[in-house]
C-alpha cells in the first residue's frame, strides 16, 4: 500500500541551527501538505503545495521556515535558525488534486535544544 | 474563520464497551466535509470516517458511526465493540468543499482498558 515517507522520523538540533525535513507524496498525488503538531494540540497548517505552486503559506513563519517543492513531487521543509519553541511534530500529507482525503506521513519530532 | 472544538481532553473505555468522542465546528460555508482522524501512538494518522454535509445518513464504518447534526453543527464518533487497538489520539477534521485545508480539534485521548 502507498505511503507519504517521511525523513528523517527524529531529529534533536541545537538552537540556532538550520535543520530540514525531507517529504515523498504518495504517487501521483498533487497536493501536498506540511503541518506542524505541538504536543498536546492539533495539526496547524504550515503550507500547501498544488503541483509545485504554493496555494496556501498563511501561517507558515517566513522569516524562519520555507518549503519548496521543485519538481511537484517530493518537498523539503526546512528551519534556520531553529528555535526552543520549534519543537514539535512535523507531519507531512498528500492527496489527489482533486481528493477528499488527505494521507499522512509518520512525521517528524523535532527537539530543538 | 472555522474552528473545530473538542472538549473532551480525554475518555477511557472497557473492551467490547461504546465511546462516544463529541466535536463541534463552527463555520458559515453550506457544503463542507467533516472527518475523524485517528494518531496511534509513534504511528500515522489514519482516516476513520469521513461525513459529506450534503448528506443526511450518518456515515457507518464497521465499529465506528457519526451522528451529524448540521443545523447545531456537531459531529460525534461512537465506537462500538471497543478493542485495545482503538488507544490513540482522536482528532476531528473539517474541511471545505473548495479549499484543501484541514482544521483540526485539540484531540481527545481514548485509552481502551482490558
């Protein structure tokens, strides 16, 4: 059965430090999604991917945080610098362009220290 | 804005007992789609139930089943039968019809007890 990989499934930085985390969409899906999970609440929306365009960065930190997705596959999303209250877990989906449902990755726990 | 409200933080159940796990929303769209999402412990979220507004039959599956109520805009999951495999996180999602963003609840934690 098709997954969204995600890597690397943990991550421990030091404050400061530029880390990324590195998503593969299911294949052929055209949407992808980056959320971040803090402990203890919901996924929020960090950004949205249709093809390689971003359709949705609204709450993405953009003096810190940017995401790419070149080719409209897979995507990269990186930190720098990494701050204390960055620690979280990064959850990456997917789902069809026109899909109801959206498939998610293992994510990645960052500890920003 | 939409948001989704979980108020139940968490719910602990016997095996082969019924949890019911309640979410409210609030939006002013008429078409929209609400789901649960279940985060077993270091595992991915994995749909349960999805709930098109447009419909009026409560969606089933299996063990799980919504009971949707559009005009007081709650959406609760009842899980039947329950098993030690149900632990996890549950989260309530909703999502309109022309835009890809899910919205999430806080979560309710459902510890199922032998």
């Amino acid at each position: 059965e098709a997954e969204v990989a995600q890597s690397p499934r943990y991550k421990i930085t030091e404050k400061s430090q530029a880390v990324a985390f590195w998503c593969d969409p299911i294949s052929g899906h055209a949407t992808l999604y980056w959320y971040r999970q803090i402990l203890g609440q919901g996924p929020e929306l960090l950004v949205q991917f249709q093809d390689e365009s971003v359709v949705d960065d609204s709450q993405l930190p953009k003096d810190r945080f940017s995401a790419e997705r070149l080719k409209g596959v897979d995507s990269t999303l990186k930190i720098q610098p990494a701050e204390l209250g960055d620690s979280a877990m990064y959850l990456c989906a997917s789902s069809l362009a026109q899909g109801i449902e959206a498939f998610f990755g293992q994510g990645t726990r960052l500890t920003v220290v | 804005a939409q948001t989704v409200t979980q108020s139940q933080p968490e719910m602990s159940v016997q095996e082969a007992e019924t949890v019911t796990l309640s979410c409210t929303y609030d939006t002013s769209e008429n078409n929209y789609y609400l789901f649960w999402y279940k985060q077993p412990p270091s595992r991915q979220m994995i749909l349960v139930i999805r709930q098109e507004a447009y419909k009026q039959q409560n969606a089933t599956e299996n063990r799980f089943s919504v009971n949707f109520q559009k005009a007081a805009k709650s959406f609760s999951l009842k899980i039947s039968d329950s098993q030690l495999g149900d632990t996890a996180m549950y989260f309530c999602a909703f999502r309109t019809d022309s835009w890809g963003k899910l919205q999430f609840g806080a979560g309710t934690q459902v510890v199922v007890t032998p």
